[in-house]
C-alpha cells in the first residue's frame, strides 16, 4: 500500500507518511512492514481496509489537499503462509 500526499507545500511528504502509520498503532492485530516506498500491511482484510481509510484521513488532516492511495490485496486461501514462509520460499528458488 502507498499513500501520496498532494497538493502539499513541499516535495518532501515524510511528516504527511508519518501521520499515516501513526494510525496503525491503533490497531495493534495488524503487523506492517515500511520500506521507503511502501507499507506492507498484514491482518485480517476488513481491519486492514478500516486502517487504511483512517490513514488517509490522516494525511487530509495533516494538509495535504489531495491523496493518493494504491492497494495492491495478495490473498491465499488455500492455506496461511507467514511472511517469512513467504521470502524463506522466494530465497529457496533464487538458490536454484
């Protein structure tokens, strides 16, 4: 997921992404991972759908006049796979 403040003062959106993850500590079921371009959001899909509408909210609040969100939803249902099974597998064919 990737949350874009526009219609801002600045280049700079750090303090606007900030506000953004400042609502996940709200929702403590949820795991997230944030890397410089995104936040990996993991949990059960009506929690994480809720946190991201607050998340955006935030970000208005903060000033931005627009904001742009991107969501991209991997679900498995055949069985639970951890985000470490996740990478252990990836690691495991990039060895092949």
């Amino acid at each position: 997921m990737s949350i874009t403040p526009l219609g801002t003062k600045s280049p700079s959106v750090s303090k606007y992404v900030a506000s953004a993850l400042k609502v996940l500590e709200k929702y403590p079921e949820l795991k997230y991972e944030t890397d410089p371009m995104f936040t990996i959001i993991y949990g059960e899909k009506k929690r994480i759908f809720e946190a991201i509408l607050e998340m955006q909210e935030a970000v208005f609040k903060k000033g931005a006049k627009r904001v742009s969100t991107v969501i991209k939803i991997d679900e498995r249902r055949d069985k639970k796979v951890s985000p470490e099974e996740k990478l252990k597998s990836l690691k495991k064919w990039m060895k092949i």
